[in-house]
C-alpha cells in the first residue's frame, strides 16, 4: 500500500511534506523497535480502510482520490 503515495510522491513532489505528515500521523505504535524500523500504519489497519471505503480489503485509491485525501488531511492537521 505504500507504492501508491511513493507514486504520488514522484509526480507532485510539492505534496511531499503533505505526506510526510499523514505517514507520521498513521504509524505504528512502537514502529522504532520492530524492522523495517520505519513509521509505516500497520497493515490491518490499511486493509480495514481500504475495506470500509471501497468494500475491498485489497482496493488500491485511485490517483486523484489519494491526491485529494492527502490534500483534505493535510489541510485539516495544519487547522487544527
């Protein structure tokens, strides 16, 4: 799950801090002691997300839809 924000990443590198942000705001608690040693959310959890928007455990967001959400979050920690 962490390919498509890797993707989006490369083609709107100004979204970069936004998702900076949403990685740490997702991680694992206790990500520093287990390997890969990266603030990376848990994969049950993800699979729960994808699961309760699309109806598919395995659903990858569209482009523009993960674009939009990454904006909408980040928006709504700087208000906060």
């Amino acid at each position: 799950m962490v390919l498509p924000f890797v993707k989006l990443a490369l083609r709107r590198p100004h979204l970069i801090p936004a998702l900076m942000g949403m990685a740490w705001a997702f991680r694992a608690r206790g990500w520093m002691r287990r390997p890969p040693f990266l603030p990376l959310p848990p994969k049950d959890y993800m699979r729960w997300r994808m699961d309760t928007a699309y109806g598919d455990a395995d659903a990858v967001p569209p482009d523009d839809e993960l674009e939009r959400f990454v904006r909408w979050a980040h928006a709504m920690r700087r208000d906060m």
